[in-house]
C-alpha cells in the first residue's frame, strides 16, 4: 500500500506528534507498505522511507508565521488564497498516487490555516486517496488559544468534520471532545493511543534481542527472573512447582533461569535434564526458560543487567548462598525479591524482600508472589503499559486494520 504521512515537522526534530510520526512510518515500512513523510522541517532516517521536504507546510515558515500573525487578530490575509493555492500545487503530485493520506494534527491546529485548507480542497476534488485525520491536540477545545479562533473561514475548517474522513485521536478525552466538537457519534471516531517501544526505550542489547526472539516473554506477566547457575543447591525445582501454581491464577507467568550449567560437577547435568522432565510434566515447556538452552556461551553482564529490567521480581529459592550477588542486583533495579529464608539472603534483604522457606509449598510461595505483586501499583501500572502500550501491538490491532479500511480490535 502506497501510505503518505503529513505534518508541520518530522523526525530528527523533537516533538511528541514527530515521535509519533516515526514511529508509524517505522511499523508501516516494517509491514511491507510504501511509506512517504511530508514535512516542513525533518529528514530521512530510514532508507526505506522517502522524505520529501516542502518548505510551506512548515508552521515556522515565514510567510505562514505571517499569515498566522494576521489570522490571529481575526483578519483573513489578503495572500491567503495565494498561499492555499501554493500548497496545493506542491501537494498535489505528492499525493496523487498515495491510497491513503494520515494528516497529523493539521486539521486539529491552527499552526498552518493555508496547509488545512489546501488539503481540505484536494480531498473533496477527488475520490482517493483515502484520508485519515489524526488528532492529538484540538486548538478549539484548548483555552489558551479561544483567543485565537474566530468564526468563519477558515478557523472553521478545524470544527468540519471532512466527508469520507476518517477520525482518529489518541486518547479517550480527545474522544469526548472531538466528537462533541463536530457532532459526531462517538463510533465515527477511533481511539489510537501512543505506545512505547520497549526494547529501544531500555536500551537492550542485540544479544538480550535474540534471546528474546527465541522466547515467548512480549505479553509474559509475571515474569521472574532467577540468575543463578544450573546447581542442586540453586533449588531451582522450587521456581518450576511455584511457577506451575502461579499460572493458576496469572497463566502468562514466565520464569526466566539466565545461568549455565554449573561446571564443577558431572551431576549437575542429571539436574538439568531432571528440571527438563519436570517443566515438560508441569506443562511449563513454553512458559520457563533457561537461556543455557538457547545460548551456549558465555552471557556478558550488559545481557544479564538487560533481564533485571525486563523481569517483574527476583525469584531466589537457593538453599546455599555464600552472598547472594542477586539481591544487590535486584534492589539496584527496584525488581521485587522473594527469595529463600536462609542466613546470608536475610542478612543482605533485612526486612525489605519476601522470605519463604527452600522447603515451602509451592502454592504457598506462588501465592505469596500473586498477593505482592497484585498489591503493588507500580508493577500493575508497569504491567499495563508493556501488555497495552507496545507500539507493535497497537499496530496489529489498531493501526492495521484502519490502513485497510476496516474496523480496529
């Protein structure tokens, strides 16, 4: 599909809306789609989008800074139809063999009057493209500018709805204004939130990327994290039998052993293929990992330091510990630690961490974890921004469907 995207600015300039804008054209071009950016400002950061700077649409522009000085006051610019007129005539070839146009914000700002009002005539001169209007802020609704919207043309484009349109903002209280603002039914406009992308947000690194592509872990919740070698003594039975009761009640949960096979010690490859057998039984096989599996080489400490961030609690079940380096670990991340009640893990987590007992009932433990995690706003908070506001996920649901004409999820 042939997809033009259009606003004031695009990236590497700063701005919520410009943010946004790349992050679309990122996840239509990942989708195979032809993607073009419009802007007055903005480059190509992507070799598989084409950029195409048009000075006017810029809201910064001289002559529209100018216009906009004379439409402010009430006073409709004896060039402004010259200026429409222009734009248009620049538009017009860029958008003549686009099946969908998605203006950003420039039927919902006064930023560039001239650009809305160009747009809005080559939308009603012909049948395609298809047109999305994407609003993230409305200036009618925002006290700050009252001062600065008269009635009349052509401050009155931005409370029109435009036929065949299609609206879409970015928020609930955008909804409620927007469809009271051009009398609208609430279902003629789609909400599409913002969303994050985790993995560059967190800075992982390209190995913790494809350790993570051979996992399961986008929508996992709980996750916990137990980084400790693969030894008799780590106990790490007990994260499988609490995990298999956790998922009970949270079936998303996900455990995540980031340590090698001890070395020291030809039993410990018994162990190993005895927790196999026991997370094959429990019906754990895509639900705990150990990245021993999935990896066999060394992980440098930037990979494991990745998992810290990404996990929800520290799971440290050991029945012997010299120190406990991964409560340290923990506490640094601000990751909640349930860990085994036994001398040298007490005196390093005090009174701040979970204590069970390396002989506990699973269901007890599992419980403890739920109760706590379940009660803690931050994690709730953290696990509603990774289940809801992934920008991948938004895409595929919301996003996508609108690009083919259909209804979002």
């Amino acid at each position: 599909m042939n997809i033009v995207l259009l606003h004031y600015a695009a990236p590497p300039v700063v701005g919520g809306v410009e943010s946004v804008l790349g992050h679309h054209a990122r996840l239509m071009a990942d989708a195979g789609h032809e993607v073009r950016l419009v802007a007055g400002r903005g480059a190509a950061l992507d070799p598989r989008l084409d950029f195409v700077a048009l000075p006017l649409v810029d809201s910064l522009h001289p002559d529209v800074l100018a216009a906009k000085a004379e439409l402010d006051r009430g006073l409709v610019p004896v060039g402004f139809a010259g200026l429409v007129a222009r734009l248009e005539d620049s538009l017009r070839p860029l958008l003549s063999e686009a099946e969908v146009v998605i203006a950003h914000n420039v039927y919902s700002l006064h930023k560039n009057l001239a650009l809305t009002a160009a747009l809005r005539n080559l939308a009603e001169a012909a049948d395609r493209p298809r047109w999305i209007l994407w609003h993230h802020d409305l200036a009618w609704t925002t006290p700050r500018y009252r001062s600065e919207l008269h009635p009349g043309y052509p401050w009155d484009l931005l409370r029109t709805p435009l036929a065949g349109a299609r609206q879409v903002v970015v928020s609930e209280a955008r909804h409620r204004e927007l469809v009271k603002l051009l009398g609208l039914r609430a279902a003629d406009v789609v909400v599409v939130p913002n969303g994050i992308d985790a993995r560059r947000f967190l800075k992982l690194e390209s190995e913790t990327l494809d350790l993570l592509d051979h996992m399961d872990l986008e929508q996992a919740a709980p996750i916990l994290l137990l980084p400790v070698r693969i030894t008799p003594r780590k106990n790490i039975e007990l994260g499988l039998l609490a995990l298999a009761r956790l998922r009970e009640t949270h079936p998303a949960a996900a455990l995540v052993v980031t340590g090698p096979l001890g070395q020291h010690n030809p039993a410990n490859r018994e162990y190993v293929q005895r927790l196999q057998r026991l997370r094959h039984e429990l019906g754990l096989d895509d639900a705990a990992y150990f990245l021993a599996e999935i990896s066999d080489h060394f992980l440098p400490d930037e990979v494991i330091a990745d998992f810290y961030r990404l996990a929800d609690a520290l799971f440290f079940p050991s029945r012997e510990e010299g120190f406990g380096i991964p409560m340290l670990e923990a506490g640094l991340t601000n990751l909640p630690i349930f860990c085994a009640d036994i001398p040298p893990l007490r005196e390093l987590g005090g009174g701040e961490v979970e204590y069970f007992s390396p002989d506990a009932d699973p269901r007890a433990v599992a419980d403890s974890i739920s109760d706590h995690l379940e009660h803690n706003a931050r994690h709730k908070m953290r696990l509603r921004i990774r289940q809801t506001y992934s920008w991948e996920r938004i895409y595929r649901q919301r996003i996508a469907p609108l690009l083919a004409g259909q209804e979002p999820a």
